[in-house]
C-alpha cells in the first residue's frame, strides 16, 4: 500500500473540524492545500525529500483543530455581519406589511369576533416586539462588526426566530379564523403570503446561525470526547 500522503491526511482534518456548509468547508480545503502544495514543491525543488519535506510542511502548519476553531468563528462572524443587514431589512418589511395591510383591512371592514380577541393580543405584542427586533439586529450588526460577538449574533438570532416563528403562526391564524370582508380577501392573502415567505426565510436564516453557534461552542467537548 502507497504510504499515506500528511498533507492529504491534515487537510481532511482540518476540513472535518471547520463548522461551515460542507461547500464552503470544501472550499477552504482546497485553499489551503494549494497553499501547503505550493510550500511543498518549494522545498522539494530546494532539494529537501520529498516526504521529510511534507512532514515539515505538517509540523509548521500546528494544530488543524485549533485552526479550524478560528476558521469556525471568522466565518460565522462574516455570516452575522451580512445576516443582521438582511433579516433587519425583512424585520422591518414584515411590521410595515402589517401595518399597512392591517390598517386597510380594518378600512373596509375588517373586525376581530370575541371568540378571536387573542389575535388582538398578538397583534400588539407585535407592535411592540417589532421594533424591539429592528432595533436589536442594528445593534447587534455593529457589536458583530466591531468586536466579533457571536454572543450578540446568537441573541438577534434568538430574537428573530421567535418573531418570525410567531408572526408566521399569527398570519395563517388569521387567514384560517379571521371574518374578512369581501373587499379585502385580495389584501390579506399578499398579506399572508408575504409573511409566510419572509417570515419562513428569516427563520431559517435565524436557525441556521443558531446551529451553527451552537456547533462552535460544543467543539471543545466534543473534542475532549
């Protein structure tokens, strides 16, 4: 059997360990084998063996592990950085949605039956939590983009999920129960649409930060393990 090629065996580590989509992980591997094949050829064409030259390569290249740890939060903190510019700007689409959809619904006739009065409930912890959510990604953008806190990412994703989440539930609630005029049935279906594509796509977005948070701060146990 041929003798197992280091750097081959580093690379296949180091892309294991990275938490990223297993796209952008291939990506970085065949980066930084190009970059260790490079030092490689280097020092064979200086005249060093080939395999001592590898196991040089290896040695001076450290630990995958730790490398792949700070990988893992560079990219999750680059993911941040675009994520709380995108899911703010759907944050702030889905309030005014409801705003402007809700305000033309009640114009045309639109009323909450008793039996439904917790849709009213809803609807102003809406109005509250919106802008609280807004307002949380902004800052959350700036702690991500000056100090790297995955801990702010992680809460303006928390927040996020539970927004969109109930804000999703509420619009197909009110689609199911809600007693609409007439007039306005063209109005709550964009209405509802609108949320369930927003909302289902801020919380994926929310849940994939979450997990992918998650996953960096259980590497050292499962490291240990």
């Amino acid at each position: 059997m041929p003798a197992p090629d280091p750097i081959t065996d580093l690379v296949g580590r180091l892309e294991r360990a990275v938490v990223a989509t297993g796209r952008r992980r291939r990506e970085l591997a065949r980066e930084i084998e190009g970059d260790l094949r490079e030092d490689l050829a280097a020092r064979i064409q200086a005249g060093a063996p080939a395999h001592a030259a590898a196991a040089s390569v290896v040695a001076e290249f450290g630990d995958p592990r730790a490398l792949a740890a700070e990988l893992s939060i560079e990219l999750l903190a680059a993911r941040g950085r675009r994520y709380a510019v995108r899911t703010a700007a759907a944050a702030v689409t889905l309030v005014a949605a409801w705003v402007i959809g809700m305000t033309t619904l009640v114009g045309l006739g639109f009323r909450v039956r008793a039996e439904d009065e917790w849709m009213l409930q809803v609807s102003h912890a809406l109005d509250v939590a919106g802008p609280l959510v807004v307002g949380a990604a902004v800052l959350g953008w700036i702690a991500i983009r000056r100090w790297g806190s995955l801990a702010a990412l992680a809460t303006v994703a928390a927040l996020q999920l539970g927004f969109a989440v109930v804000l999703v539930a509420g619009a197909l609630a009110m689609a199911v129960a809600g007693a609409v005029p007439a007039a306005g049935t063209a109005v709550l279906v964009v209405l509802v649409t609108l949320t369930v594509l927003l909302g289902t796509g801020l919380a994926a977005s929310s849940a994939g930060v979450l997990l992918g948070w998650g996953a960096i701060r259980l590497e050292p146990l499962r490291a240990r393990s």
